[in-house]
C-alpha cells in the first residue's frame, strides 16, 4: 500500500468512528444539514467574483476561495476537500477551477484529479473564464436552430478560452471548423492544445484586417463571434448579403458587439435572412447550465465536469 493510500484508509476509518470516539458535529450530511463546501481555487490572483456569486446561486453553502492556483500548490488545498468528510458525507465538498487563462486551468483541474485515489475523491469542474459553460450554451443554441454537420463553422477571435471550447463542440457536432486570431501562431497554438485534448481537427487561421475576416467567412453556414469584449470582429456589410450563411452567434455582450446588425437579445431572429443569437439571448442558458453544474457537483463525489458533460448538461436544458 502507498503512502497516501495508507493515510487513506486511516482518515477514511476515523471518519467512520462513532460520534463519541471523534469530536465532529456531525457525521451524517442528511440527517445534520453538512454544509456544501465548494473550493474555487483560481489560477488567477483575485479570483472571480462571478463564479462566486455563481457559486451560491447554484447552491453551495459556504466558499473556500484560493487564488493563484498551480498545480504545484494544490495538493494540501486538494487533501483537504477530500480527506474531511467519509462515506457518502464527501459529496458535500466540491472544487471549482476558475482563472482567465484556459491552458492554466486545465493543468490545476488535471493536477487535482491526478492527486485523488479509490474513493477519496470529490466532484470537479473547470471553467476558466466561463469557457465550457458559455461555449456549451453558445453551441447548444446554434444546433436548437439548425443541423451543423458537414457545415463550414468560422470561430473569430477563437483563441480565448470561450472561443477554443466552442470550437471543440462545434467539431464534435461534425462542423469543420476555422479558428482565427489576429496572429497565426496563436491560432494554431489554440487548435493544436484543443487537437490534443480532445482528438478534434481544428484550421487556424490569421484574421487581421477586412480583406482576411471576409475570406474567413467565404462558403461558412455557421459564425461563433468568441472575441474579447467590446470588440466588433464582424460588420454588418460583410456578413449581411452573403449566400451560405445560415447562423451567426456572437457571445460579447458589451458594446459595440462581435457581430455588427445583431442584437444581444437576439434567439434565433432572422436577420437578413440569417438566423442570430446575441450575448445575452446566449447568456441565460449559460447561467442556467452554470448553476446547474454547480448543483450537480454536490449529487456525488466523483463527477468531472469539462466540456463534454458540460454540454450534455447544456443539451438537457436548452
Ligand atoms: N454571453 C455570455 O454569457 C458570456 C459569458 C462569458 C464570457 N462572455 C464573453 O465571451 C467573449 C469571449 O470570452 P473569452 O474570455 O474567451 O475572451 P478573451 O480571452 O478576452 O478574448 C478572446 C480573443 O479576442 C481576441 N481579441 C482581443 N482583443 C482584440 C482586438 N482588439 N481585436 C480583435 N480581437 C481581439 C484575442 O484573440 P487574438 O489575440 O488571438 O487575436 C482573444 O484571444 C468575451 O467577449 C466575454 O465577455 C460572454
């Protein structure tokens, strides 16, 4: 037995001790009210005051905030979630992993699940910057509107953390899909990690001025606008006459919008001809699938939650 596994089984029998034996308020999370505990460990230095509120919305009871997460620094933050509470008492605690930077989150969520065995283990989910829950409603709202295999799908500004799951899903759905950036390199940075992560082929492109956000757009049916906010990535005249376009969806929801001629309310209006969702008609389901997440996490203790089950969770409430 290894070290660890043996201080498994020593925390896990003295969880097991009756009341009289361990000095705990309670043992039993049903019959004593235990308190959810969601640790947000954040891989940035003021972790995000959105997951929080999120966080209680969705119903944990109480937040163990960390920023300035890494994989170097999680373990006795990871040992705590899951050598505190036994039996089925484990599904109270939860980690949520959160930051701007998707590459960093994925490596602490990886980090953390490689550091749970047998059974000590809790629920996990990762969002950086609300990258699997936006992208899951985002393309879930996309296929509500209309079939997207075989379809030529264009992610604009694609690198950020939104824009890379969105892609993902709207490859999985069976689009080919172009991801673009103003830098090549960094456009094919972004298809590579996503390729490796999730065994998707992802087209980077450089799309830097008119000439090139036009070129991207020749032949698509599908546009996912996944830029930065307040950053129009898409006039109204470059998209309005075109002949292919089917579906135009744009997740900013700060003025000016990705999309030039949509509305951020839009769900599935017809403009031009063209069926469009804005920021905000994506983002109620987003913050539906957010919550509900949230509310998953404390149903069992061995769920991970990324951008698959996150979009099955998407499908199930759109
Ligand atoms: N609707 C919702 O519910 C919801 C929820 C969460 C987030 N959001 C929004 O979703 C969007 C994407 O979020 P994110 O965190 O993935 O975005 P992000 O990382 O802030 O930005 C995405 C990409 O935008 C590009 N960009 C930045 N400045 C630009 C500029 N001046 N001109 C052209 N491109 C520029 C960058 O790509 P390159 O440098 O590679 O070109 C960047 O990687 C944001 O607008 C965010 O506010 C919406």
């Amino acid at each position: 037995m290894t070290g660890l596994a043996s201080a498994g089984h020593f925390y896990e029998n003295l969880l097991h001790l009756p009341l009289s034996n361990v000095k705990m308020e309670s043992i039993s999370g049903e019959k004593t009210g235990m308190k959810k505990l969601l640790f947000q460990l954040d891989t940035d230095s003021i972790p995000s005051s959105f997951d929080g509120v999120v966080a209680y919305d969705g119903g944990a009871d109480h937040l163990l905030t960390f920023p300035n997460m890494n994989p170097d620094n999680v373990e006795g933050i990871a040992h705590g979630a899951i050598f505190t509470r036994g039996g089925k008492d484990k599904q109270n605690t939860a980690i949520f992993v959160g930051g701007s930077n998707l590459a960093q989150g994925e490596a602490l969520f990886d980090a953390i699940q490689k550091i749970f065995f047998s059974n000590f283990r809790v629920s996990v989910m990762l969002d950086s910057n609300g990258c699997n829950t936006t992208a899951a409603a985002a393309v879930a709202k996309i296929t509500s509107l209309g079939s997207i295999a075989g379809k030529k799908a264009v992610v604009y500004a694609g690198t950020g953390p939104v824009g890379q799951r969105g892609a993902v899903l709207l490859a999985q759905e069976g689009a080919e899909v172009i991801l673009t950036s103003r830098k090549l390199d960094r456009a094919e940075a972004a298809c590579q990690a996503m390729g490796q992560r999730f065994g998707v082929s992802l087209t980077p492109m450089q799309v830097s001025d008119p000439a090139s956000t036009q070129a991207a757009l020749d032949g698509a049916q599908i546009v996912l606008a996944a830029g930065a906010a307040g950053i129009e990535l898409l006039p109204e005249a470059m998209w309005q006459d075109s002949a292919t376009l089917e579906i135009l969806a744009d997740i900013n929801t700060v003025p000016p919008l990705g999309v030039g001629g949509l509305e951020m309310m839009d769900k599935g209006e017809v403009r031009h001809g063209k069926k469009c969702l804005g920021g905000l008609g994506i983002g109620s389901l987003k913050m539906k699938i957010h919550r509900a997440a949230i509310t998953r996490l404390f149903e069992a203790n061995n769920q991970v939650f990324d951008a698959g089950a996150i979009y099955a969770l998407a499908k199930e409430l759109a």
